[in-house]
C-alpha cells in the first residue's frame, strides 16, 4: 500500500493540507512543472499562468466540469509560487503554496494547501488524496511526458479513515442494479434529533424546501416541494425507519393529477453509531435518465441535512447542487425532463 505522507492540520481556525517530498529531478524542472502551462498540461490540466504577483493562475481540469481560476499572491522565481485557489463549485476560497529547495538528489517539494474556518474537514480531506497522486506524477510530467489521471480512490479512503475515522464512509451515491440511489451519510445524533429534521414540518423547510409536511402516521399523506412532490406513507417506525411513495407533479396541478413519471418508493433508516446516526437513504426504481440527477438531488439534500445537524454554516440549495453537478456528471443547464 502506498505510504500516505500528506497530513491534514489545524491551523487557524482552519485546515492545511501539506506535502513534503523529495522529487528526483532538477529544481528547474520541478518549478517548470508548477509554472510552466505546456508541462502543468501534463499532470494537472489545461493552465493559463501569467507569472507575476497579481496574475492569473487558472487551471481546467481534464474530463471534469471544475474549473480552478486563481491570482498569483507570491512570487520568488524558481523558490516559491502561492496563488488563490477558487473552484467553480461554490466551496469557500484558499490559498495553495508551493516552495522548492536544494536536496541532495534533486530538489525538496513542499506544498501546503490552506482552507479557512468555513470549510468542512470532510471536504477538505478529499484534497489529501487527490493531491497525493497529483504528486505523485511531478516527476514523470516534469520529464515531459504526459500522465493520466490516476485512480485515487485507495489514496482516498486512507486519508479519509486516517482523518474522519468511524465517519470516513464514501458520502457518494451507488447506482443499484434495480435502477435506483442508495445514499449513507453519518450525522451528529441524536437519533431523535435526526428524526425529527425528516419528519418535522416545522423543520423540514430548512433543507426540503418551502410547504413540505407530512402527515406523522402509516397512511399519512405526503406533500414537499410546495406539492412538486406527492405521496403516502407507507412505514412509520420513529425514530428508525420512513418509507413514502414518490409521485411528482408540475406546479398548478390539481389534487387529482395523475403525475407523467412512474410512481416510486423513498426509504429512510437510522440506526445509531455511539453518537452519531447512520442514515440510509434508498430510492427506487429511478428511471435510467434520471439516475445521475436524482443523486446529485439527495446528496444536495443530505448535504444540507448534515450541515444543519452539525451547526455548520448552511450555504444556498444552489452551491451544493453545483458542486454535487460536478462530483456525478450533470449538466445544470441541460437537466432531464
């Protein structure tokens, strides 16, 4: 297993990831690699650097939505490079910074990306992996030759266990095989608190959306969305389990529409973890086409959830759908229908 030497520390309220390693080649080609948009193209993606203090530092990642746009904030030629760093999905701006120093065999490499407070570490963990096999491939890059982007889901989860421990589980989506989501997420308990954020109307509207209710009983009637989303209870088991079917309408449709999709079934279970609350989020079927979507709509929602749970600062429904577009492949401006 690949020894994982970057660390994730506190440092003024906020995080840093760091890296120090000794890359076996020139410094002069390690500060190209970092510098030098021809090679940066072959490790980190399509660069546009104007190298000067108050220039641009943008970076466009290859088979990827995201888009990195930075200003250079220091400059020592061949020593030191620091630039903002402010992707296009909507987490809070940070400072990457890169220095090089004279090694016995080639050059010491040392980066330390740095986040402020209202950064998550759940987020910021996942730099650490993604930074660790960008590093990785310096070496190679900087001789010239292109690298791939590598497969950094092994490098992910160490840091992720290493940092998050019992809640370092994949938040991603996984696409059953009967056409439907399946979503996992460990929030702050307790359980009745959680609980109550699912089922409460008076709490609902702070991650659903406005005039969402539902009736507290088997049978009980559903509406969420200010109605966009219509159904029955079918499970009522507090504080563990809630089922409901998944009817959606357009707006102004009457009570007794019948919806244009195929009706489908939301299961919600919670299952304490010391004190913490495993939620487990199904739904199913999901038509093929909306697959995607309809993950990037429950992490958005569960997003929202976790934050609010946790006494995070709760950003727009919008900037967690735009980073949640990124992380399953939607494009916001040509959503299914």
């Amino acid at each position: 297993m690949t020894m994982l030497d970057g660390t994730v520390l506190r440092k003024d309220g906020g995080y840093v990831v760091a890296f120090d390693r000794l890359i076996d080649r020139p410094a002069e080609k390690v500060w190209a690699a970092l510098t030098d948009p021809k090679i940066l193209a072959n490790w980190l993606g399509d660069a546009e650097v104007d190298l000067r203090v108050g220039g641009a530092y943008i970076i466009r990642f290859r088979k990827m939505s995201v888009v990195m746009v930075g200003t250079i904030t220091g400059l020592e030629p061949g020593r030191l490079i620091e630039y903002s760093w402010l992707e296009n999905y909507g987490m809070p701006g940070s400072v990457v910074r890169w220095e090089i120093s004279p090694a016995d065999r080639g050059c010491r490499l040392r980066l330390a990306h740095s986040f402020p407070p209202e950064c998550a570490l759940n987020e910021i963990v996942g730099f650490a992996g993604g930074w660790h096999a960008f590093l990785d491939v310096i070496p190679t890059a900087a001789d010239g030759v292109f690298a791939p982007y590598g497969d950094e889901k092994a490098l992910d989860a160490g840091y992720r266990q290493r940092y998050l421990g019992d809640a370092a589980r994949d938040e991603g989506a996984a696409f059953l095989k009967l056409a439907g989501v399946r979503l996992e997420r460990l929030l702050p308990g307790p359980i009745e608190r959680v609980w109550n954020h699912l089922t409460k109307p008076e709490l609902l509207p702070r991650w659903f959306g406005d005039k969402s209710r539902i009736e507290p009983q088997q049978g009980g009637v559903i509406r969420l969305m200010d109605g966009h989303v219509r159904g029955i209870v079918t499970q009522w088991a507090p504080p563990h389990r809630l089922s409901y079917t998944w009817n959606v309408f357009a707006p102004g449709d009457p009570e007794d529409a019948a919806s244009a999709y195929p009706e489908s079934y939301l299961t919600l279970t919670l299952e304490p973890q010391g004190e913490n609350v495993m939620l487990t989020l199904v739904h199913m079927p999901v038509l093929d086409r909306f697959e995607k979507q309809n993950a990037m709509g429950w992490h958005t929602f569960l997003d929202i959830v976790r934050d609010t749970l946790a006494g995070q600062p709760v950003r727009t429904r919008q900037e967690y759908m735009v980073r949640n577009a990124a992380r399953y492949g939607v494009d916001l401006n040509d959503l299914a229908r």
